[in-house]
C-alpha cells in the first residue's frame, strides 16, 4: 500500500507523461467514467458536496484505522475529479489525510484549465474528505 507522497509522485508523473493540457482533462474524465459510483440510496444530502454547481457526493468510510471514499456526480469533469481525489485519499490514515492537500493537481496543469466554480468544488471535495479524517482521529 502507497503513503500519499508515494501515489502523489505516482499520479503526477502519469499526467505529466500526457502533453497536452486538454487531453490531461480528457484523461480526468476518464477515470471518473471508469469508477462505480454509488448506489442511488447513497445519493443523500449527508454526501453531497456543498459549493459544487454540479450534483456531487462523496461517500466515507473508516474501517481498521483506515479512510476509504467514493464517489457520483452528474458532471463528468467533476466526477473524475472526485473520483481521482477519492482513490488518492482512500487507503490512507486518517492523521495523513488530514495533513496533505492536492495541490499536485496544480502542478501537473489540471486546475488551471477548470472554471473558478470548478475549483472551488475541487477544493470544496478536499475540505470533506478531510474533514472527515479529522472527525475519525476525534473519535478515536
């Protein structure tokens, strides 16, 4: 299992292998057309990322010391943004989620090339998912 510096390296070296800085976008919605989703009872207001003008949830869980996230939304950018942001964070502790951003994501070109919404519903996802981490090493 990769620490979040280890998938951080991992992911910015295969978006930077893409060249062009819309084909990087194309390979975002990529991985959001390739994910599960959630089932549609998941898709309640307690998941549902406020700030995003796109329907988005992020769905978490804690199980044996670890965070796992998924994700659905009706906007395919935004869901393989989440999506991408979902695999990074899950598998992780909770104490390393809640120290590391992603802003790799700038580094590699994606963020530049989202609309001020889009970014603020990126950033809107790494507040929950974090935020979430936080609440977990509160409760234990």
């Amino acid at each position: 299992m990769m620490n979040l510096k280890e998938k951080q390296d991992a992911l910015v070296e295969e978006i930077t292998l893409i060249p062009d800085a819309y084909e990087r976008l194309g390979y975002i919605v990529e991985c959001g057309k390739k994910a599960p989703g959630i089932p549609d009872d998941l898709r309640i207001d307690s998941f549902k990322i406020e700030g995003c003008l796109s329907q988005l949830w992020v769905v978490p869980e804690y199980k044996d010391g670890l965070c796992y996230f998924r994700s659905e939304s009706d906007s395919a950018i935004v869901k393989g943004i989440a999506e991408l942001l979902c695999n990074f964070y899950s598998e992780q502790a909770p104490s390393e989620i809640a120290s590391t951003d992603a802003d790799f994501l700038a580094e590699v070109g994606i963020t530049q090339h989202l609309s001020p919404n889009r970014r603020n519903g990126l950033s809107h996802i790494v507040e929950s998912i974090q935020r979430f981490a936080r609440s977990c090493i509160a409760d234990s």
